[in-house]
C-alpha cells in the first residue's frame, strides 16, 4: 500500500512557551500554490484546530501544546509581511510575563467593526503584530491586556 505524503517547508521561529526559555527551531508548513509570506503561513498554522504542532530543534522533534505558546516570533526580514491597503492599528500588548510589545495589527473587518476590540474577538486563537524588527504570533488567551494607540 503506497503512502501520501505532504510536501513541507521549514520555517524559523523563535517560540515562548509558559513557564519555560524561550525556543528556537523550525515548524512545518504546507507551501502554497501561490505566494504567501511566512508569517501568514505560520499564523495558519497556528490557528487550525489541532492542539499539538511539531517544532524540529537540533534534529528532534518536540510536539507543543499550542495552549501553552505565548507567542512565536520571526525576524521580519523571513516574516515577508506587509498588508498593503488593509488598515494598521498600533497597539501595546502586555505579556503574563510582563513583556510589553507595541507595533501594529491588520484590521482586516468591515468598516463598522474596525476597533481593536471587533479584532481581539474574532474567532482565531493567534494573531500577529508586527513591530519594527519582529513580527509576533501572539496567543490571544495568554494576554494580560491590550491598549489601542491610535
């Protein structure tokens, strides 16, 4: 019996786990068809309904609790990101760990529901802020608060 299997790449990411250093490795993501910064397919990553992804350090394999991810973070050159057209919030998100990150938010809603509080409560556990060397995916159970700048 022949067995498929799903062509990956890897992606480098440093990863903040509750209660522990902070990481650094490599996740698996699906290359699309077409082309789709890393950040976005990290975040897609982040946001499907498994509770555990692998993350590959030094040739092995750790499987982490996506419940337990503070946040991942990519240096913004591998990130690719940018939303051109699509309206940036600045905000100032402060970690459990006392951890403040300010940087902007991709409101991506209608026009009616553009505030920072319509995006903190769509349905996606992790959302991405990007700051002016990092981009960060940021689990949105595991902030203490959030102050919109603008």
């Amino acid at each position: 019996m022949e067995t498929f299997k799903v062509q990956k790449t890897k992606l480098e990411a440093q990863v903040a786990i509750r209660g522990r250093k902070v990481l650094r490795g490599w996740f698996f993501v699906v290359p699309p068809v077409y082309h789709v910064p890393n950040s976005r397919l990290l975040l897609q990553l982040l946001n499907e309904s498994h509770d555990y992804i692998p993350l590959e350090r030094t040739k092995k394999i750790l499987l982490l609790n996506k419940n337990q991810i503070v946040y991942v973070r990519m240096d913004k050159e591998k990130a690719e990101d940018r939303d051109p057209g699509i309206l940036q919030k600045e905000v100032r998100v402060t970690l459990p760990t006392q951890q403040e990150l300010s940087g902007t938010v991709a409101v991506d809603l209608p026009e009616e529901r553009r505030r920072v509080l319509d995006f903190l409560n769509l349905n996606a556990a992790f959302f991405l802020l990007d700051t002016r060397r990092e981009v960060y995916l940021i689990n949105k159970t595991l902030i203490q608060d959030v102050v919109p700048l603008d």
